[in-house]
C-alpha cells in the first residue's frame, strides 16, 4: 500500500565521479568523510548538509552529486543556477534546515547537517535546552563544549517531564502513529551514531607492550558568569601486538570555531504601544498586528501593574490556520517577552492569556530590530599526546583531529627509549 512522501526502499549505488565537481569540506577543512557503504558508495538515505567556511551549505545526495547553496541572509540560501529548491534555517545558527525541493520533497536537517531521523521516532522538537527554557551546568553542556560529543535530554511526553508510568512505557515503545518506534528505537538510532567512527576521529600507531598512550588538553570551559580552568585527560593501554586504533572526539572545541552570527541592533527601528483590558481568569485577548516587510527580529513584551501571573503566545496567520511561532510562560510575578527571530512579512496574532491575574489592565510592547552578521575568526586545538611507561613520559607529540579524520602517530621515540 503507497502511502505519503518517498519510497520505503534500500538501494546502493557507485559513483567514481563523487565529489568531483563540489568537493566538500567540513569546518574544520576535511573532506567530508565517505559513508557506512566505503568510499563513493551511497545508499537512498544518505542525504547530507555540509557547511562551508564562507557562509552556505553543500546539499549531497545519494548519488555522490553535490549543490551549492550560498547564504543571501540570516536564514535564506540561494540555491544553485538551474536549480528549483529553497534551504531555510528559520533559527540560526543553531536551528533545523528545511530544504524543499520543486516536486514538494521535504527534508529536515539538524544543525549539524543530519538528517532528523531521532525526532522522526517519537515526534519530539528537536532543539536546543535554552529553545525550552534556561539551562546551564548540564551534562550536556560540558560534554558539548569541553570534547564536542553530542547529547540529548528528552523530556518525556507533551505535558511533563515524568509522566504516569503508563504514559512512560507508550513513549519508549510508541503508539499511536509511532507504534513500534518511540523513544526506544530513538535511543538506539542515538547509540548508532555514538559508534559511527564518521562522527568522530580515529588515532592510529605502534608502541610497545604495555605503553600508555594519553590525550591531554587544558582550557578554560564557559559558564553562566564567566570560565573555569577545565581539561581532559584520558589513556588508554596499548595490547600485546603493539598497535592500537583509538576512536577519539574532535581535537578543536565547539566553542572556539568559526561561527557565523547574527547581531541585532542597539536600537529597534519601529516601536509600538498596545494597551488592553484583562480578560477573565483562564480567558485571552488577540491583537493584530502586521508586519510590513521580513524583520531580523520580532519582539513582544507583555507588561502589568500587579505580581501575579498572565502568558503571552504570538501567531502567525497561514492561509485560515493561525500557526504559534513564539510563547513567553514565566513564573508568577516575572513579566513575559517573546522574540520571533527572522519573522517574514505577514499578519501576526499576539494573544494575551489571563491564566491568574487580578490585573485590570496590561501593556504589550512591540519592536522590530535590524541586524548585521558576523563571522569569527576561529582557531583550531591540538591533543598533547604522550607515550609512557610506568609514568615516565618517553615521548610528545601534538595531534590535531578532526571528524571522520584518521591520522597515524609515530612513535618511534617511545619505540627506542622503551
């Protein structure tokens, strides 16, 4: 039975030609590695999104042919001559990539230029936690920012963080339209992509028997208020053969590569003042507003006189359908702001919920900010490695890696003072 979008079939395919018109080049300016099939081979599902280091993405397809997208602004890409499709990234730089082709084909991208195959398991938003609410000091967090391995929290259903049991056991399994996939083969799609050595580097060398091979790096690890002196430091011990093939994460840290930005202006270019009369408790108030022309930010701050609690959710009217594109829902006492970053041309519908104010009034700001974009310079890290015995360090070197990288150390100093 056909049912909606592409074919569910596998196929493979060889391209000698691959990545000879485009070549393309990961951040740190590798190529992009070859897939799960070897070099030149790929299947139906490989479809990829590779940055490039001048602002744009590369779109792969299956059969190793490649196309050029080039960033016209915050989020908008100019695809190639003679090519009929639109890439957006509605929430740069860390948002989804949407790439809709001519015959209606949708393929969501995550930031990192994978295909969203862990949402598509149990229906969830894929984003970051401060899309949610503030976070910091999370695992996550350190492990993203300290050694670039990738992690997820899920929050379990669409109402609360830890539902009833049974809710629990139907999210893990599926139901529903995710019979039989849920959080489970998410998860396991998650372990999939933890040991596929695409993702991560791979050291290679000879020493002696019972060497002790380490990575080290110091730095300094952000946090909410400023930075503290962090590093790593792991070893492995090499076996009796001598040789060793070590899976490794990427040598530069996320935060120190080059990134592109957006920046908003100091000053809003429109300001506008709309005051209301409170609805009842558990009742809201829509206000129209339109927006003339794409503004790089869309900001909505709902004030009122008394310390108690009101919501604020903004919408975007699409043909007769009014879609959420922003919320503010604070703890009591503290006011709301909702921001729609790179907010398109449109009527939008700013509703103000009463969910347990005695105010008699309320007062909606509203301002529209430019903004410029910027790129940083970046810098690419290094791994001290060490060759020991005994922890006496024999011999040092510095090794740079990246994803999908193999690189092979020589350890003929360690070989010789052995």
């Amino acid at each position: 039975m056909a049912g909606r979008g592409g074919t569910l079939a596998f196929s493979r395919s060889y391209n000698s030609q691959a990545n000879g018109a485009v070549q393309a080049y990961d951040p740190q300016g590798h190529l992009v590695p070859a897939g799960p099939l070897g070099p030149k081979w790929t299947d139906n599902y490989q479809y990829h999104l590779i940055p490039l280091s001048g602002g744009g993405e590369v779109f792969q397809t299956p059969g190793g042919v490649s196309y050029m997208f080039l960033l016209a602004s915050g989020n908008n890409f100019v695809p190639p001559k003679g090519v009929n499709a639109t890439l957006l990234q509605p929430q740069p730089p860390y948002g989804d990539f949407t790439l809709t082709t001519s015959g209606q084909l949708v393929y969501t991208f995550d930031y990192t230029g994978r295909l969203n195959k862990i949402a598509d398991q149990n229906g969830y938003a894929n984003i970051h936690g401060w899309q949610l609410y503030d976070t910091t000091g999370t695992t996550e967090d350190w492990s993203y920012n300290a050694t670039g391995g990738f992690g997820y929290t899920f929050e379990i259903g669409a109402n609360e963080f830890h539902p009833p049991f049974p809710e629990v056991v139907d999210e893990y399994l599926g139901a529903g339209k995710y019979q039989g996939k849920g959080n489970r083969e998410a998860y396991l799609i998650a372990l999939e992509h933890a040991v596929d050595t695409r993702y991560s580097g791979i050291l290679t060398g000879k020493a002696p028997r019972g060497a002790t091979i380490r990575l080290r790096k110091t730095f300094r690890t952000p946090t909410w208020e400023g930075s503290f002196r962090d590093r790593i430091d792991t070893p492995i011990e090499v076996d009796r053969d001598g040789s060793f093939e070590w899976i490794v994460n990427p040598s530069t840290r996320p935060v120190v590569r080059s990134r592109t930005y957006q920046k908003l202006e100091d000053a809003p270019y429109l300001e506008k003042t709309i005051d209301g009369t409170n609805p009842g408790p558990g009742s809201h108030t829509d206000h129209e507003f339109v927006l003339d022309k794409d503004a790089d930010l869309f900001r909505v701050d709902l004030d009122w006189p008394t310390p108690d609690h009101m919501d604020l959710e903004i919408y975007r009217q699409v043909g007769d359908k009014l879609v959420e594109v922003g919320s503010s829902g604070n703890f009591v006492g503290d006011k709301e702001r909702a921001d729609v970053p790179n907010a398109e041309a449109g009527t939008y519908v700013l509703r103000v919920i009463n969910f347990a104010s005695a105010s008699p009034t309320y007062t909606l700001g509203v301002k529209l900010f430019d903004s410029v974009t910027r790129t940083t310079d970046g810098k690419r890290e290094s791994y001290t490695l060490t060759c020991e015995k005994d922890g006496k360090v024999l011999q040092t070197e510095q090794v740079f890696i990246g994803r999908g990288d193999r690189v092979r150390v020589d350890l003929a100093e360690c070989r010789r003072e052995w």
